[in-house]
C-alpha cells in the first residue's frame, strides 16, 4: 500500500493540547519526564530502577496463555522469558476489551506499540523491548465496549452484565458473532477472520480470555505480549500504594493540584480524581470506596471497614482492590519494567494530570506517546476521488468548505466579489476625505454605509456560490457521499469503523501494511491507500 503523511494540525482533529505535545511545548515539561525521541529513551533508561518482580510477571503471563488452548507462538514465549532479564523493557498500549476489536484505533494502538519496540531495539541493541497490550479488564463501563460499527451498521452483544468486563461469560454472545460473520461475506480472508472470531469468542470461557485470544491470533508473529493485571500475584505488588491512595488520599491533592497547573498554563484536562480512587472488586460486583462516618463504605453494598479492617483486608486480599482511571497507570508502572505509553489523545491529556502523583509516590513516570493515526482506503474509494477531482488529505476539510472550494476551483464564471469589494473601499476612501472636509462628524455616517454594503456583496456573494453549487448539484453529491466513508458522523475512521472489512480485503497482509507504515517518533498521520 502507498503510505502518505500529514501533519496532524491539518486533520482538524486532534486538541490544542495534544497538538501542543506533539510540539514540544516547553510549557508541558513540568508534566512529563521527557519528550519521545530516542535519545530520551536513553536517558530515561540510565536513571530507571525496575521495581517490578520479573519473575511473578513471567509467571502469571505464563499461566494466562497456557488458557488459551492453542499453541503459542515462539515470538510470545521469547517474549515472555526475556521479561525476567534485567536489560528487558516493556513498550506498553491498553484498552478497553471492545468487541471484535471495536475501532481501528485499538489495532493502531498495538501496531505503535510493536513499532515503538522494534526502533528501540535498532537504536540500543544491548537492551531488549517488548511490545504489551494491557487489556482493561477490571473496567465495568459494559455500554462503552459490547458493540462494534461495520460500514456504520451496529453490532451490539445485549446481556446483563454486572462488575468487571473482564470475568463476563461469553455464553450469550453468539448472535453478536453470527451477526459479525455475516456481514464479513465469503471470501478467503473472511474464512480466515471468521474462524478466529469463533475461536476467539465460542471457545473461550470470559471477555478476557476472548480478547487475549482474538488479539493473539491478530499480532502473535510479531511477539505481542497480552496482560491481564486482575491477578493477585500482581496486586500484592501494589498494596503499599492502595492503601496509601485509600487512606492517606494523597492522590486526589496531588493530581488536583496539577490539573489546575496545567489549566493556568492553557491546557485542558480530561479527568477529575476522587478523593478515593479504587472499587471494591469480586464476582458480579465492582462498586466505588467511599470514607463516610468513619468507615470506608462499598456503595451500594452493606460492606464497611474501619481503618484497621481496611489495612487487612488489602493485605490478605489485594485482589479485590481495583484501580480507577487515575491509579489504573500507576498499577501499571508498578508491575511492569515500562519505558513508554501509547495512547490516544485524550489519554496522554489525562497522564500529563498524573506525574506530580507518580513523583509524590516515588513511582517513575514514563515517556507518552501518541498512537499511529490513520485513514485505509480501498481501490474504488481511490479512484472516486480521482474522478470528482480531489486529493485524499483535502477530505479532512469539513464537508462545507470542501463544497466550497471544488465550486470555486471548478466554476467557468468568477464567484469573488473581492475586486469589486476593493473597488468600494476606493470610492469610500475618496468620498470620506471629502465629506469630512465639510463635516468631521460625517466620518463615522460614512463608514456605516460601507460596511452596509460590503455585507450586501458579501450576501450577494454567498448567493453567487449558492447558485454555483445547484449547477455542481451531482459532484457536491459525490463529495459528500466520499466524504461521509471515510468519516463517518463527521468523525475520524478511526474512531468508528471497525477493521473487519480491511481485513476481509487485505487479509493478513493489512497488519503487515500498518507495520511497514507507522512511525511512532514521527508524529505524522497516515494515508493508506492501494498502489493502483
């Protein structure tokens, strides 16, 4: 496929802050550890002390792929075994275990994340990086993830689900699956996608071992390690920090703090924290903590601690703590040996509120990466492109001013009333001079009625192009049907539509394609599009 490259200013798409980052402003400093580049991989690697127990990490990843009831490839199982050696770093990406994948972004937030440890790999050969998927398994947002869009129709998995996403059973979701197939047609690469989806979803027992398979079956080759940190093994390591975030609250004043920092210097945030940032965690149940009379409280349950019943209770049963937003990326600086994190946009706004809270629990903070961005197209879309007369990055224009500007690029007549509106600015020029000699005080009468009768050209003008327009009334049609493909509701691609029908017509090669093209350290996105 042929790879093209935009600044992301020019998609319209991304926040003032984001941008901002991907500047290097100097103002975002004091939010960050360093900017990405590798260089700065090598300075954040000589001051990192690993605080994560390698060996329980390799254990659990362990135990967790010998469930899914395949054969894993030699890539993961290296992989695994390199997490024990001091010299190995993790290059981490997470999500929400959508269904069937959910957006394109979550396949463009792995392929960073291989990419990511494959440069570094290049550039510091003596240390080894080792591409994660995090997968939010204790997330309990069940409306957020039990549907995907395919060509903008819905295919949603209705059940009733209570506590963490992770532990569903996926019993009830075959008619979600029969639907997904179904669409997919026949063909040799929808054989293919079809039978990892029943493998992936029919076989497997919960949400996330139904993910972790799906997404095994999807990045394998390229040595993809899949965690689920709803593991007990993992949160003892993180008990000294949940009590401390539950008792102490020190997170909601730190992160407070910094999020008014970061608004006083011109940026938005995108979360609040709470004065106490985990839930209660157990079968069908994941309920938020709250301190009221005295106790610590489980909403919506009878269960209560006092401060010492708390302190036990996380000791014996660490497991049953689970992190918020705010805490869920210090769980995971914790147990990982990690240099980086990949997300998007509205995630690296939300870790720029966090490192005073890292800093203050002497947790170290890593590099933020914004994910690959792209829009994949198909050979037909192409080519109806071509014909109606414009070039993909134009599409990023808002549907209007793409009207606009292909009217007047393709108009026989003038639509610009600019030479008669400069032609007015004279007259009134030479008629201000005179009238003021007889009257100063007509000066400001004058100007009035100029500005009276550039906003009727401007009215005029607006008609012109009206007019225009009914004469282009088929190619306008044209535009705004190519338009609404690639962006759905006005949307990025990305951020609806589902990978299936790329998959269906690129097969395995489409991931190949996403790995040979981004470039996580040279923040452009990207336009893929067939070689025709």
């Amino acid at each position: 496929m042929k790879a093209t490259y935009i600044d992301y200013k020019d998609t319209n798409s991304f926040s003032s802050t984001v941008l901002a980052y991907l500047e290097q402003d100097p103002k975002l400093e004091p939010f960050i550890s360093y900017f990405p580049s590798v260089e700065n991989f090598g300075q954040i690697m000589k001051a990192k002390k690993v605080a994560a127990d390698r060996s329980a990490l390799a254990e659990v990843l362990e135990d967790q792929y010998a469930n899914l009831g395949t054969e894993i490839h030699a890539k993961v199982l290296q992989n695994i075994e390199l997490l024990r050696q001091e010299n190995t770093f993790t290059i981490t990406t997470g999500h929400q275990l959508n269904i069937f994948t959910g957006p394109l972004y979550f396949i463009y937030k792995i392929v960073s994340a291989i990419n990511l440890a494959k440069e570094l790999g290049e550039a510091y050969p003596d240390k080894k990086f080792v591409p994660v998927y995090w997968m939010a398994t204790e997330d309990h947002d069940f409306e957020e993830i039990n549907h995907t869009k395919i060509q903008g129709k819905k295919i949603s998995w209705d059940t009733v689900a209570k506590g963490a996403t992770g532990r569903l059973s996926t019993e009830s979701i075959q008619d979600a699956v029969r639907e997904y197939q179904k669409i997919l047609g026949l063909s040799e690469n929808s054989s293919r996608l079809c039978e990892i989806i029943e493998e992936a979803y029919l076989k497997q027992r919960c949400l996330a071992d139904a993910t972790r398979c799906l997404v095994n079956a999807l990045f394998d080759e390229y040595g993809l390690l899949i965690v689920d940190a709803d593991e007990r093994r993992l949160k003892r390591q993180f008990t000294t920090i949940i009590q401390q975030d539950i008792i102490e609250q020190r997170s909601f004043t730190n992160i407070s703090e910094t999020s008014k920092a970061l608004e006083q210097a011109g940026y938005s945030t995108q979360v609040n924290a709470r004065e106490i940032n985990f839930f209660y965690l157990e079968e069908n149940l994941r309920e938020r903590i709250v301190f009221e009379g005295n106790r610590y409280r489980v909403l919506n349950t009878e269960i209560s601690f006092s401060d010492e019943e708390l302190k036990a209770e996380i000791e014996m049963y660490p497991e049953r703590f689970s992190p918020n937003v705010i805490m869920r990326p210090m769980y995971q600086e914790v147990i990982l040996p990690n240099l980086a994190y990949i997300g998007g946009g509205a995630e690296v706004v939300y870790w720029l509120q966090l490192k005073k809270n890292f800093d203050e629990l002497g947790v170290e903070f890593p590099i933020l990466i914004l994910r690959n961005s792209a829009l994949v197209t198909t050979e037909a879309l192409t080519k109806r492109a071509e014909r109606i007369g414009i070039s993909l990055p134009d599409l990023f224009k808002n549907t209007s001013q793409l009207k606009k500007e292909w009217v007047l690029a393709h108009s026989s007549h003038t639509l610009s009333l600019a030479e008669e509106e400069a032609k007015v600015d004279a007259i009134f020029e030479e008629l201000k001079t005179r009238v003021t000699k007889i009257d100063p005080t007509l000066g400001p009468s004058t100007e009035a009625v100029r500005s009276r009768l550039h906003r009727a050209i401007a009215n005029l003008e607006a008609k012109l192009l009206k007019a225009e327009k009914r004469n282009h009334n088929d190619a306008l049609n044209k535009i705004e049907s190519l338009r609404a493909k690639y962006f759905p509701n006005e949307g990025l691609q990305e951020r609806s539509e589902n990978f299936a029908l790329f998959y269906v017509k690129y097969g395995e090669t489409l991931i190949a394609e996403l790995v040979k093209s981004f470039h996580p350290l040279a923040p452009q996105f990207t336009i893929l599009e067939p070689e025709i």
